[in-house]
C-alpha cells in the first residue's frame, strides 16, 4: 500500500461526530500514514459519496444517522451480524467492492466487559429499554452473548412484539409501565432510548428491589451519569456509562483500514472526554 490511507465518517449532520478526534488520536498514536475526515452526506447522497470514496481509493468509512440502514442495502457483501442488525455502521472498500459491518452490538459488549471489573450476571434475565436502531444492536449481542432471556420493554410496546418476532424465543415484551417490576431477578438493565440525553426528558425508574449485583448501562454518554445511571447507584448497582461503546465500536474500522489494532484506554478516554 502506497500514500495516505483515508478513511472518514458519513453522516448528516456529521460535524458533531467525535470519530475523527477518536482515530485521529489512534492514527498518531500508532504513527500511521493516515487521515480521517468528517464527510457531510444529505439523506439522498450516499450511494453518490460511497462511488466517489471508491473510485478514489478510500480505504472505507463509518456510517451515522441516516444513512445506517442504506448502507446495508447498498453494500456487496455484509457480515452476519449486520445483517442480523439490520444497519452498518462499518464499511470498507476492496478492489472496488463494499463490503459492510455492524460494530455496534461489539462495542456494547466490549465496553461491560472493559468497565464492569465484576462482570455481570450472564445466566439471569437482562432487561432492554427501547426498541429502536440502538436496541437492535444491543440485544444481537447479548443473543450472541448467551443470554438466556431478555426482556424488552417500549413506550411503543409493537416495536419491542416487532422484535420478539424477529429475534426469536428469547425475547419477552414487557409493558413501558411494568418495568419496574420486571427487574428484580435481572442481571443487566440497559436504556437504549434517548431519554436522558442532554436535551431530553430523564428515564425514572424504581430500582427498589433490584439485586445488588445487577449492573446498569446506558447507551447514552451526554452526560456520562444520565440520571438512570445515577439513580441506579444509588441503589448499590454497579453502573456503565456509554463512552466505552463508542470507542469500542470503532476498533474494527481502525484495524481493517489502517492495519493496527487499536486499544481503548483510560488516556483516549479522557482525551475524548475533554473534547
Ligand atoms: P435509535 O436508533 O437511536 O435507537 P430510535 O429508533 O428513534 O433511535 O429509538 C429511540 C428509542 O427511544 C425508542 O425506543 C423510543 O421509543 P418509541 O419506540 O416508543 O418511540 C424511545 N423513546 C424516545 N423518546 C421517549 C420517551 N419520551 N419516552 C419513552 N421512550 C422514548
């Protein structure tokens, strides 16, 4: 391979996206020849952007909102686990081929693995909330994980029967308001939905009689302590907030693009907290 290897991330708005401070760290850090940039693509314009990646000997891209599940559809060939999916959020180019990933549900995982020190109880119920794209990552990886039961539970309860359908005997829909007493033997309680996020509304949620062993994630990481999280040590729970999986996620990428793998730390963590 000869010259700069460039990789970017496509997305609409994609000037907020932290991935090129992410691997621009990773990119020095490993001395490699390399670049990553922001590539604002509209709605209509992926198929356009990925054609111009290619013909100009990209080495791929990461894909964001609205264009995650296209890229799926638009790509030659796709890992199992993005189809599973259903969205890429990974591309790379070969020999003028798109090839397509989904690393979300493997930043998930890696992230508990990396920040709950005791790991979490993999043999009890893990309880979903939400039901959207965020959601869909999250219980494959938990499926690919061995859980034995996830429950989902939805403000719109037919998007979680949508995915009991889809993913199989594992899954059970609880109602949004039975939540609460649906925790008690959980092992893992994960919010997938937007609440709590700067800007939004909090996620209340009664953790009384939840398992002191039981660990709470969020997928949200502004802020780092949504008030699920907060609530949820207040309780004694162990908690994990949802940088780690923003990190995590974009390993895979690095490695296939750039040809290093790359390693999550606590210097990149508060080098990306700062910014
Ligand atoms: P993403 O792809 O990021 O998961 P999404 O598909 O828009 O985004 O899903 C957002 C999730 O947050 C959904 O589960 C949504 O619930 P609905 O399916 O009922 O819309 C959930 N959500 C958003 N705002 C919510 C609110 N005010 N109360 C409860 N759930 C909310």
């Amino acid at each position: 391979m000869t010259g700069t290897l460039r990789a970017g991330v496509i997305g609409w708005p994609v000037e907020h996206s932290i991935s090129p401070k992410l691997h621009g760290y990773w990119l020095s850090a490993y001395g490699v020849d390399g670049s990553y940039a922001h590539l604002p693509t509209p709605a209509d314009g992926l198929e356009e952007r990925v054609s111009s990646l290619l013909r100009d000997g990209w080495r791929g891209a990461n894909v964001t909102l609205p264009h995650k599940e296209e890229a799926l559809r638009l790509a030659d060939e796709a890992t199992e686990r993005a189809r599973a999916i259903g969205a890429a959020n990974t591309l790379m180019f070969r020999k003028g081929r798109v090839f397509a990933d989904n690393t979300d549900g493997f930043g998930f995982i890696e992230n508990l693995q990396d920040r709950a020190p005791r790991g979490w109880r993999a043999d009890r119920p893990a309880v979903v909330l939400g039901a959207g794209g965020a959601s869909r990552a999250v219980i494959w990886s938990l499926l690919d994980a061995g859980a034995p039961e996830l429950r989902i539970a939805n403000r719109t309860r037919a998007r979680a029967e949508a995915l009991a359908t889809e993913f199989g005997p594992r899954i059970a829909v609880i109602d949004w308001e039975e939540t609460a007493n649906s925790l008690s033997d959980a092992g893992l309680i994960v919010n997938t939905t937007s609440l709590g996020m700067k800007g939004e509304p909090p996620l209340e949620l009664d953790f009384e009689g939840v398992g002191p062993d039981a660990v709470a994630t969020d997928i949200v990481y502004t802020p780092l302590e949504t008030p699920f999280l907060a609530s949820a040590a207040a309780h004694g729970l162990a908690t994990v907030d949802g940088l780690g999986m923003l990190l995590h996620q974009a390993r895979p990428g690095f490695e296939a693009w750039f040809g290093e793998k790359p390693v999550v730390d606590d210097r990149l963590r508060s080098i990306m907290l700062a910014s």
